[in-house]
C-alpha cells in the first residue's frame, strides 16, 4: 500500500506530492473514459490533498 511505503521512506513522500497532480489528471481522464461521462464532470483539480487521498476512512463532508 502507498501509505505503508510512505511511512517506510519518507523521501517517497515529496515525490508523491510532486506528481499527486499529474497522476490526478490521469486518474480523471480514466473516469471520465470507463464512466462515459464527459471529462468537463470531474473537477480539473483533486478535491482532496495528499493526506486525504491516503487515508482509508476519510469521507468527504456532505453539504
């Protein structure tokens, strides 16, 4: 698992940082291609940070 691995090496956790939204983008586009929705659905940037995106139990807060 990623966190685990971050926790291991927490030199891992800059690069993480440095790439979280490049691999959001990817992440995006493949919504956007198994859903059939249209790319402009998914907000341009992630809605969650870093630590949000590695934590399990995390659940947004609803409006």
């Amino acid at each position: 698992m990623l966190k685990e691995d971050l926790t291991e090496s927490p030199s891992l956790k800059e690069y993480f940082s440095e790439v979280f939204s490049e691999c959001y983008q990817d992440v995006r586009k493949q919504a956007s291609l198994e859903t059939g929705l249209s790319l402009d659905t998914f907000p341009v940037d992630s809605p969650f940070t870093t630590d949000e995106s590695l934590n399990q139990d995390y659940l947004p807060k609803q409006d």
